[in-house]
C-alpha cells in the first residue's frame, strides 16, 4: 500500500497533538511582516487540508499540492464543509506546475523530508524559486537528524476507539533514511477492524545541507529558527523552521541590472 492511501482516512485522529492554529499565527505573522496580508499563498506538500484552510481563513488566496490523492480527497471533504474557495492540485512536489506566481510558498509537518534525494530536493526548491513572485517568501520546516537518532529504532502503538496503529520505526545514520512501517487497524461497518499497512521514507538533511541546496536553487536564505519560534537553530534542534526569499526576478517597472 503506497504512503497515506490508508493513513488518509485517520491521519487527522492522529495529528490532534499537532497545535495547527499556533502555527498558522506563526506563519501569518512573518508573511505580514513581509506586507503580504492577502494575495495567492501555495501550501506545498498540503496533505489533508489543515493549515491550508486556516490560511485560507486568515485571508489568503489558497492553493494546497499533494501527491496522495487519499489526503486531497480528505482535504476537499473539509472544503466542502467549510465553503471555503481553495484549489487543490494532484501533483508530485518534485515536478509541481502553476499557472502563475505567487506571494508566498509554506511547508508544514515536515512534508519535505519525503523527499529523500538531493537533487529532488534542490528540484523542489528551483520550482519554489520559480513560481514566487519577486521577492516572494518560502517559509518550511523540516526534521534534522538529531530527532531521527532520538526515535532510532523503536516501536511505537496508540490505541483508540476510533482506531489504532503500530508504528515501527528504523534510523540508518549513514544513508540519514528514517523508515517506517506503519500497521493501521480501523473499524468497518460490521464491527470488525480492517488492518492497513504502508511504509513511508523520510530522509535527515542537515540544516547546513538544506540551506545549500537553497541557494543552489537560487534563493536566500533569511533565517533559520527553531521550529516554530523566533529563536536560533541550536544542535539538538529536532525541527526547524527555513525562511527563504526569491531573487532574481525583476519587478514590474524596474530596470535590468547592469552588466
């Protein structure tokens, strides 16, 4: 079973320790700091639709990418219920395709740790760089290595009464691959509990790694904090947050640079 096809459907039951709307002041905060206060905003890597819709809330354009296509369908169930105008796009974040630019680009939930090459990587942040309009901003957290090695190998299970889940958990610190393999045991109709596996891979990128790969791809890198905070990385920083800005782009009206 590929990645989040059953994960989807219990994947939010699961995430209610993840404090979303904290999150999402944090993100709106540095964006109207940067005078972006409404216009469109991609969330990349949007999974069910979570923080997507509270931007979409805080009044923003959006427009949530995703290469499940189980946690878009989760996403869009929200967007039907809530009445909110957001476009939700089937793509690979390897390889996604806009039809414009735009303000800003955030990441949550390390989304970009399933990106496990470097190339893809850079990949990724080149169309990041792409489709930000001048001086646009490109906000994401991402896992380091030091909370991979923390978890290292280890198996981890959670019962509830909507459903329940065995998680084993394997850290290889020379290839920085962390894998799991997740068994998922969630209630049918007749009473009975169907059991759901899937394996998901995440690669440890070093924030030194991520900040190259950025300005390879050709943004600056504004600053990098622990996760979710205004303070700076620190070693056993298990999750940080990326802020990064677009350049090279000319804005209407200015003059090429001089060669």
């Amino acid at each position: 079973m590929e990645a989040y096809e059953g994960l989807a459907r219990v994947y939010d039951l699961f995430q209610d320790n993840v404090d979303y709307e904290s999150w999402c002041t944090y993100l709106t905060e540095l964006l109207r700091e940067e005078g972006i206060e409404d216009g469109l905003v991609l969330d990349l890597g949007c999974g069910t639709g979570t923080m997507t819709g509270l931007l979409a809330r805080a009044g923003y354009d959006m427009i949530g990418v995703d290469h499940s296509e189980e946690m878009l369908q989760e996403a869009f169930s929200k967007k039907q219920e809530s009445g909110l105008d957001i476009l939700y796009l089937l793509q690979d974040m390897e390889g996604f395709e806009l039809y414009g630019t735009v303000r800003a680009v955030v990441s949550v939930c390390d989304s970009l740790n399933y990106v496990t090459e470097e190339e893809g990587l850079r990949q990724v942040f080149r169309l990041v760089n792409n489709y930000l309009d001048p001086g646009g901003l490109f906000i994401f957290d991402m896992n380091m290595p030091c909370k991979y090695e923390q978890i290292g190998s280890r198996t981890i299970a959670e019962d509830r009464e909507e459903a329940s889940f065995i998680w084993e958990n394997t850290y290889d610190p020379e290839e920085q691959i962390n894998e799991y393999a997740l068994a998922l045991f969630v209630p049918r109709e007749d009473g009975l509990y169907e059991r759901l596996e899937e394996y998901h891979y995440q690669k440890a990128y070093p924030a030194e790694k991520v900040t190259q790969l950025l300005t390879e791809a050709g943004l600056t890198v504004e600053a990098v904090y622990d996760a979710y905070t205004r303070d700076p990385a620190r070693p056993d920083s298990g999750r940080l947050t990326f802020i990064a800005r677009e350049k090279g782009k000319s804005l209407p009206g200015s003059k090429p640079a001089e060669e």
